[in-house]
C-alpha cells in the first residue's frame, strides 16, 4: 500500500494536480475562520449550542461549523447546487436552453455562466434573510442596522463566490469534483468535535447505566454503515453484451461478449444534496417571516423532523434520482451506439427494443438506488431528534403520542458521521481514489483495489 501511495507522487502531473487540490481545500479552511464583521459570534455559537439537535445544528454540520460563526464562508456552495438545480430543471421545461445543452462545449459554458449569475443573486438574497434575521432575534449584532445589512450581503456573497470559484478550480486543475470536496471537507472538519464530545459522555456518564452499551452501538453502527454504503456504491447491473464478428479488410473483429454495468446508485450523492438543498432554501430565505401569522404554521411544519419535512425530503431524493440519472444516462444513446458496432442484448432486438430494455432495467434500480438513499439519510435524523409523528393532526396524532420518547424525540446524540454525511464522506472519498487509480492505471503503476491490477499485456523483468 505504501508503494502505491508512493507511485502517487511519482507522476509529476499528478502530484500537480493532488497538491493543488490540497492548497485549496487549505484556503477553504482558513477562509471559515474569518468573521463576518459587526456579529457577537460568541452569543451566535451559544444560540447554535443551544439548537444543535435541530434543523439549523444540521445545517451547521455541512458547513463544517461555520454557520455558527458566520464567516465569510458561512453560506458554503448551497447557492450554487440550488442554482445548478433550477437551471437542470429548466433544460427539462425551457426548449431553448435544452438546445443550449445540446450544443456541446459552447452551449455548456453558457450554461456555467448563467449558472453564476444565479448563484450569486441566491446568494445575496440569503444573505439579506440571514442579516434581517440576526437583527430580529436578539443581540447577536453589535452595530445593528442598514450598514449592518449590506456588509453582511457584501461579505457573504463574496464569499459564496470565491467558493464557487474554488470548487470549478479544483474540478479544473485538481483532483475529483471541487464542489464535492468541499462538502467532504466541511464534514470532516467536525470529526474530532464528535469524537470529544462522545468521550465528555462516556466520562460524564450522560446516559447512566446505558451509556456504554450506547456507546458500543454507535461506533458498530456506524461501521455497519460505512460498510452497507461501500458494498451498494460498489454494486452494480450487468446486462450482457453480445458483438457480431466483422470482416474489415483481412482483418475479423468482434466476436465478442462483455456487458453493460449499470450502478445501483448511479447518482451518488446528489440527489441528496439536491433536496437538501431545495428543503433548506425557504427556511433560510423566509427565516425573518417564522413568526408570521401565515408563514409561522408553514414553517413549523418544515422543521426538521416532522413528518412533512420527512415525506417532501424522501420524495425529493427518490425526484432528484431519477432526474439525476436521466441527464447523466440515455438509454437510447447507448442503444445506438451498440448497434452501430454490432452490439446486441441476447433476446433483445436492436435498437427501439434494446433501450427499452436498458430503461426498464435502469428504472428499477434508480428506485432502489433512492430507497437506500433515503434510508441512509434518515438514520442521523431518527437519532438527533426522532420522527415527530405524535404532531399529525387528529387521532392519528394521538395514536402516536404512546411512542417511546426515543423514538419521537430522538436520542440527542450529535451522530457527526452517520447517515447523510458519512454517505457524502464515503462516497466523495472512493470517487476521488477511483480518479487516481485511473490516473495511476493509464500511466501503467498499479492501482490501489486488487482487481485493477497492471495494464494487461505488460511485462515485468
């Protein structure tokens, strides 16, 4: 293994590109520990303290704590997935910007450029909720009004752009998607926080007797979990793939059989990060309103937890899969290209029958795909603060209200590394090693998994 992490800085290029992603990330790092002038951050990380196991402590958690010190890169790369979301949206409904798609390199830096300007407009528009927010809710700003206001869209702003900007330069000139990264660097960041803060329990005897054994049941299954979202990340659908033999020249080609592998959860982590994402925005931007008469009932029903916020954020992971996987795979594409070089499906009829039979398969799987998602997702939520059934409306409000308080309140454990963020840390980090290993297979080193192995066909003396 230590030979294999050397062949990394063996290749000049991708050293390159290995210790340019690090500089970055570093950047990334120190930019969260900047503040955003005129804010009281030690009464904003005490209001945080205090919501830890609610929607704004999970948001906090992606951010890698930087919303509870409101830096400059308070507002993270949220704008820019929620802008990448409506401008895709758009290419589905709006003809001339499915065009645009169509129209290769050009039409896609188009898009980029549109999908920047948006991402700033969010930006300054969440930034405005936030600023207004602050000065509603107590003395967490020094110096309050219009100055206050526009400092605090000016900084934040920026600052959403500046890591829009890092994300794009990593994904350019780096290694692995740079908005990804970002996210996997703003969750690990929190891990020694986690870490001490299960030790505090396991010293202070939180739970009593049943401290140990919780603690044990944690850490197996976070285990269980990592390797549950390995072994789906790593599964995949083969459909058998049959080439006619040719006769080009003197030469036969074909003859062959080999397959097609479909990923289980062709998404990755996307289509969570997409609803998150979509869920977090009117809380954040209409957070001044949530005493309002009319919008208080609406976004108390979006809280985290309760069984609305539930039922939209599965029904987005479940949207956002098959969304995701019909702009990423095109089953009639792939059927074209079979049959153009002699490939076929045994069974199947090219062509028309072919992709049907590539999309029925492909729709099956996306669902299991979702639902694995939306088990992995629920879990930190089932543990932080539980699924608030006995708040139905009803009888079936009181139905519920016999449930054990752990299940309708949760554990209030702060679970750093289960569901959501350890699917984004697990996936973002075997996608990035996936990208060096090709690197290190195309420049004929060995890979880091036993079955990459040399290129075939090279020798060693």
């Amino acid at each position: 293994m230590f030979d294999k992490l050397a062949n990394i800085f063996r290749i000049p290029d991708l050293r390159k590109r290995i210790l340019f992603t690090l500089g970055l990330l570093a950047v990334y790092r120190l930019g969260g520990h900047i503040p955003t002038p005129g804010v009281n951050a030690d009464k904003l990380a005490q209001f945080f303290e205090s919501q830890r196991g609610s929607f704004l402590g999970f948001v906090d958690l992606f951010s890698g704590g930087q919303l509870r010190r409101l830096t400059i890169f308070a507002l993270g790369i949220m704008p820019y997935i929620t802008a990448s979301i409506i401008l895709q949206l758009l290419t589905v409904v709006y003809e001339p910007l499915a065009k645009l798609q169509k129209e290769g390199e050009m039409g896609r830096k188009k898009i980029t450029q549109w999908t920047r300007y948006l991402t700033v407009i969010l930006s300054a528009v969440q930034s405005f909720g936030i600023a207004i927010g602050l000065q509603k809710s107590g003395d967490f700003v020094l110096t309050p009004g219009p100055s206050f206001i526009l400092m605090t869209m000016l900084t934040l702003t920026t600052g959403s752009a500046f890591i829009m900007w890092l994300g794009e330069q990593i994904t350019e000139r780096g290694i692995g998607n740079g908005m990804s990264l970002l996210i996997f660097a703003g969750i690990v960041v929190g891990l020694p926080r986690g870490v001490a803060e299960l030790y505090d329990k396991v010293r202070t005897d939180a739970w009593g007797g049943f401290t140990a054994p919780a603690v044990v049941i944690l850490i197996a299954l976070m285990v269980a979990i990592v390797a549950f979202i390995v072994y789906v990340e790593r599964s995949e659908r083969r459909i058998p793939v049959q080439y006619a033999k040719r006769v080009v020249g003197r030469k036969v080609m074909g003859g062959q059989s080999t397959h097609l592998p479909l990923r289980v959860n062709a998404g990755g982590v996307m289509p969570v990060i997409f609803a998150s994402s979509i869920l977090t925005l009117p809380q954040t931007v209409g957070y001044p309103l949530r005493n309002n008469a009319v919008f208080a009932p609406l976004f108390r029903w979006l809280q985290w937890g309760e069984p609305l916020y539930t039922l939209l954020y599965a029904v987005g992971i479940i949207f956002f899969a098959y969304f995701y996987v019909s702009i990423v795979f095109n089953p009639n594409e792939v059927a074209d290209n079979m049959r153009k070089y002699g490939g076929f499906v045994p069974g199947i009829r090219p062509g028309k029958r072919t992709a049907d039979h590539i999309n029925e398969i492909l729709t099956r799987i996306t669902l299991v795909g979702a639902l694995y998602l939306i088990i992995i997702s629920f879990i930190p939520e089932w543990m932080i603060t539980g699924i608030h059934l006995n708040h139905l409306p009803g009888a079936l409000g009181s139905f519920f209200e016999h449930l054990p308080t752990w299940v309708t309140n949760g554990l209030g454990v702060s679970f750093y590394f289960g569901g959501t963020s350890l699917l984004i840390v697990v996936g973002v980090a075997m996608d990035t090693v996936t990208q060096v290993e090709a690197q290190l297979i195309m420049r004929h080193y060995d890979g880091f998994t036993p079955r990459s192995g040399r290129i075939r066909g090279r020798r060693t003396w």
